[in-house]
C-alpha cells in the first residue's frame, strides 16, 4: 500500500522566509507617508494567503522565535533608528509604524525598551556631547 501524501503548497521554510522578506521589505521608513502595511500575524498570513498557525509555526521553525516577537523585534529596531535619525514628532513615528495612538507606541516601547521615546531620543543626545 503505498503512502501518498499531498504536498503541501509551500514548506515552512519557504513560509518563514516570505515572512521575513516581506518584514525586512517594509523598513527603512524615510519618509512620513511610508506607513508599515503589516503589523501583526494576521496581517502577514493574510498577505501569504494561509492560516496563521501555519505561520506562526513555520517562523518559530525558521527563527526560534514566535511571529509577534519577531514583528516586534523589526518594529523596535526601526522606532530606534527613526528616533535616533530624525527629529519627527513621536506621534509621525507612531503613525509609520502602524500604531493607532501615540500613547500605544510609546507604552510599547517603554515595555521594551525601558525608556518612553523621548527618553531614549533624550539619552541618545546626552551621549553624542
């Protein structure tokens, strides 16, 4: 008796790396018309056409990390840069990275990164004098 399984339409591999060429596609942010499409798992199954528990496992297998954290990872490297680059307002850079409230933003970062935004922005030019 043969076993035959249908292959599937795409590998986890294939999947994880989707996921992360299209979230490494959205950044540098340059401008503040360029708003991030793709913010959560859903939005990135979405955009891969499957289920986002089949994402979900094929990026935790392709990068040991859970979807959200590594859209959180991107998220936070780019809200570093942009405040350590620019002098946007921290709302502009709330709105480009896709968060509805500036508040939203920057309790996220301050969960993360132990600083509110103007903090950071703050620490960042009491270290270049």
């Amino acid at each position: 008796m043969s076993s035959f399984q249908p292959s599937k339409p795409k590998t986890y591999l294939e999947i994880g790396r989707n996921f992360l060429n299209i979230s490494e596609g959205q950044f540098p942010i340059n401008e503040p018309s360029q708003i991030i499409k793709f913010r959560t798992a859903s939005d990135f199954a979405n955009e891969l056409n499957i289920h986002v528990n089949h994402l979900n496992r094929s990026v935790k297998l392709l990068t040991g990390h859970t979807t959200t954290e590594n859209i959180n990872q991107a998220i936070l490297k780019e809200a570093k840069r942009l405040l350590r680059r620019n002098q946007w307002p921290i709302h502009i850079i709330a709105m480009v990275l896709a968060f509805k409230e500036a508040t939203h933003f920057s309790n996220f970062f301050k969960r993360n990164i132990g600083l509110s935004p103007t903090e950071f922005r703050s620490e960042k030019v009491d270290r270049s004098q």
